[in-house]
C-alpha cells in the first residue's frame, strides 16, 4: 500500500510501433486518450484506455468505437471484439533481463532469416529482440536477434541475414522475448553484438543479429572464432563506419579473406563470432573512450502496446501511425477493503 502521491502526464504522436515512455516513477494506474480517434468515429478505432496495477500486464478497460460513429462500446483489450485482442499498457524496467516466459514453436525454415510459427506472438512486435530455444536449429538456440515480418498468432522472422541458412529445418521448440524492441535492449552493457555476416569486400560490411547501435569512430574488437571462417579477422581493432541499424563497414579489405559462414548444426557446440566494444580512438589515445559502450542508462516506465497489424493497432493503446494520443499516470494512495 502506497502513502505517496505523484501525477505524471504526457502527448505523443503515434509512429505505429509501441511506445516506451519512461517515468519518474513506479506507477499504479495509467490513463490514455486517442484524441484522433476520438474525432474520427472510425468503426473499431479504440478511443480510451485505463490500466490500474491489479490488471494483468498488456490488459486495459478500452472504450471504443462499435459503429463509424460517436456511440462508444465497453470492452477490455484481452477480452477484444470485432475478431481480435489489443495491446493495452504493462510496465517495464529497463534493467530487467530477465526473458519472458517459454512459448511454444512448432517450425522454423531453413533460410537464411528463418521463419518461426508459433500460435502465440503474445506481445510481440516488429523489432522485438527474442531468443529462441530447444529447436533443431542448434547454432541459433540460445542467441538473441532481432526480429521483423511478425504475423500475429502465426509467424516471425529473423530480422539480419545470417551468412548461411542453419542447415536444416527446425521442428518444435520455445522462444522468449528478451526485450521489447532493440531500444531497451540497447540500454544493456557492454554492448556486444553476436556476428550474422561479414563480407568478402573492401571496406567490408558487418551484420549483427541484434540492431548494434554503435556510433560512427567507435572502435570494437572482432572476435572470429574457427568455426565461423574468416579467421584472418580474429582479434582486430577496428574503427565503425557508415552505419545502419543492422550493418557497419570497417576499413578491412577482406577481398583474400576466407569466407564468414554461421555454422551448422554439426558444429554445435560453437563460440559465436562477436563485435566487442572498446572505445580507443585508432591512434589509443583515448579522447573516445567507449563512445557509450559503457554508459548504463536504465529506466522504469510503461509500454503503450501497439501490434503487427493494422487492425490490431486501431484498438490498442499505442495507437496507429499519425494518432494524437496524450496519457496521465499516477502513483496513489491506495486502500485494501475486506
């Protein structure tokens, strides 16, 4: 029971992914307003959303729009209506690293992004970052990737391109999602990366199976291990350089190189080839040192579920691309009646 009062309240423009909202503090009840959808009276559209502690994580009271007018219908984002369920508010520490619990999969496609089905994506969302286990897929089990293409209750995909496909068709097994998006998972230090491709080319380009978010000057440490090839690469430092979320280039010619391959199943057990921050500048002086490799910045707040499909997000709580949305949140005394 809490003696302590605390308000906080914010706007924001929907980009159709979930919403992260750090906070000043733990909350018990969250409040949201879809102010486009409010005006619009689009049939489906979600217009109100209301969390309070005892509620389930992702649930929320939501009213919303049964017909294309400003009549409004009372329902709850687990309970759902016109076919589907919504994504309401959970809270999140940043810190946590704990993965969410086992889920079920039943297949996974041998390709180079494999594609895994499940019955259950649960809250999962474009950019997620999940880590699948027990599958056939050996030198895959056990690893984090980001993750794209989710279709709800049916499928998702390994977001970076592995060098070579696993090998073999993977049957049933389990993932967790290991963080939300790639935004707090990017929070976690240091920031090693476990390595998807490297090209044979000059500058040769690196993909990570995690969004890296590593800066451009920052300089990391390869480490290739045998199985992986490209061995003439092992224990470099090397400086990154015109970066995406996915890839970097580094100033190596890898032309000669042995070729980077993911291993296959028949090698597991294996060490993965990995990116290591170390933040030197080239010449070791030290005027960039870490480049935030090392900068821990956690945070406690909420998460504003949106989905992986447009109907999905019309009813949730994260609202859809361009939706005006504006939320109060409070931590409040609270009493228990018997």
């Amino acid at each position: 029971m809490s003696y302590n009062s605390l308000t906080q309240q914010g706007e924001f423009t929907s980009d159709g992914t979930d919403k992260i909202i750090p906070l000043r503090s733990d909350v018990d009840y969250v409040d949201i307003w879809n102010l486009t959808n409010i005006a619009a009276s689009t049939q489906w559209a979600g217009c109100t959303w209301h969390w309070q502690r005892e509620m389930a994580a992702n649930d929320a009271v939501t009213n919303f729009h049964a017909a294309a007018s400003q009549v409004t219908s009372l329902s709850t984002c687990a309970i759902g209506y016109n076919g589907a369920t919504y994504n309401g508010v959970r809270l999140i520490d940043s810190s946590d690293r704990t993965p969410g619990g086992a889920v079920a999969v039943t297949a996974g496609t041998n390709a180079t992004q494999p594609v895994y089905s499940t019955a259950d994506t649960g809250t999962m969302s474009d950019g997620a970052v999940v880590r699948v286990s027990q599958t056939a897929h050996d030198t895959i089990d056990g690893l984090d990737f980001t993750v794209d293409t989710v279709t709800a209750d049916t499928s998702f995909r390994l977001a970076n391109t592995i060098a070579t496909a696993p090998g073999v068709v993977a049957g049933t097994g389990y993932y967790r999602i290991v963080a939300p998006n790639t935004t707090v998972y990017n929070m976690w230090y240091p920031k090693k990366r476990v390595i998807a491709n490297i090209t044979q080319a000059s500058p040769a380009v690196v993909t990570t199976l995690v969004d890296h978010a590593y800066t451009t000057g920052q300089l990391v440490r390869m480490s290739i291990p045998s199985t992986n090839g490209m061995v003439e690469l092992d224990g470099q430092l090397v400086t990154v350089t015109n970066i995406n979320a996915s890839t970097f280039s580094i100033a190596v010619d890898t032309t000669g190189y042995t070729a980077f391959n993911f291993p296959l199943p028949a090698i597991s057990p294996y060490t993965p080839a990995q990116v290591l921050p170390v933040g030197e500048t080239a010449n070791v002086t030290y005027a960039n040192t870490l480049d935030d490799a090392m900068l821990n910045t956690a945070f406690i707040g909420m998460i504003l579920g949106a989905g992986s499909s447009a109907a999905v997000r019309l009813g949730s709580a994260g609202g859809t691309n361009g939706d005006v949305i504006k939320w109060v949140a409070g931590k409040s005394f609270a009493t228990d009646i018997p």
